[in-house]
C-alpha cells in the first residue's frame, strides 16, 4: 500500500479528515510539528516577501561593513 500525507490548513480541515479516516476505517497516527508556529510564520512571510520581489542582495562583502 502507499502512504498519504495530508496536510490540513487550518483545525477545520484537520477536525474533518481524522472523521472521514475513522469512518472509513483507515488506521492513521498524527504527529505535532517539532517547529514553533510563530517561527513557521516568520518564514512563510519571508517567502511570499521572496516572491513578490520584496528583497535585497548582500553580498559577502558587505556583510563586513
């Protein structure tokens, strides 16, 4: 068999796909991200900071300065 990964947006999503798994008798396990969330905010804030252009190059030297 395959294993899935789901990964629910929000305890909504969660709430309903550990109902559905239970009703259609599927053995699953959940586990807690070993990651803070605050810190996880941070970096996706950065990548959308990423995509949208909003960045600015360093380079090695001026890291020094």
């Amino acid at each position: 068999m395959e294993t899935v990964i789901a990964k629910p947006a929000n305890k909504e999503q969660l709430a309903a796909l550990k109902a559905v798994m239970k009703v259609l008798k599927v053995d699953f396990t959940t586990e807690k991200s070993p990651y803070n969330p605050a810190f996880l905010a941070k970096v996706e804030k950065a990548e959308e900071q990423i995509k949208s252009g909003k960045y600015r190059k360093i380079t090695p030297s001026e890291v020094w300065k």
